[in-house]
C-alpha cells in the first residue's frame, strides 16, 4: 500500500495548525498557500479547520516529486 492508498478508516482529520506544524509551517502560510491553490481548502468542521491525513501524505508525495 503506498502513501496514497491509505484505508478510509485510516483517513483521519488533523487539526489546521498540526497540519501547518507537520509540514513546518506556520498558519499565515498555509492560508497563503491556500489561496494561490498550492494546497486543498481545509475540511471545516464546527467552526475549525481540518486536513485529512491524505492531504498530509499527498503534499508530502508532491514535495518528493519536486525534488526528482
């Protein structure tokens, strides 16, 4: 199973700014990166911002790609 095909069950939400800490950024970022189309608008949920964890392994897979 690669990074992508994770389990849905296993596709759980990380808070915005875990999200933002994961990756190394701050939140001012994320919200920039948001708007210049770099990164999926976040899940909200009562109020809160929220990625998936796929979102998480899929940054990190574009991350590597550039890198090749």
């Amino acid at each position: 199973m690669s990074n992508l095909d994770i389990a849905p069950e296993d596709d759980c939400l990380i808070p915005f700014k875990d999200f933002a800490d994961k990756i190394g950024l701050d939140e001012r970022t994320l919200y920039r990166m948001i708007d210049e189309g770099e990164l999926p608008t976040p899940y909200k949920q009562r109020g809160k911002n929220f990625y998936f964890m796929s979102d998480y392994l899929n940054y990190q897979n574009h991350l590597k790609t550039q890198r090749s």
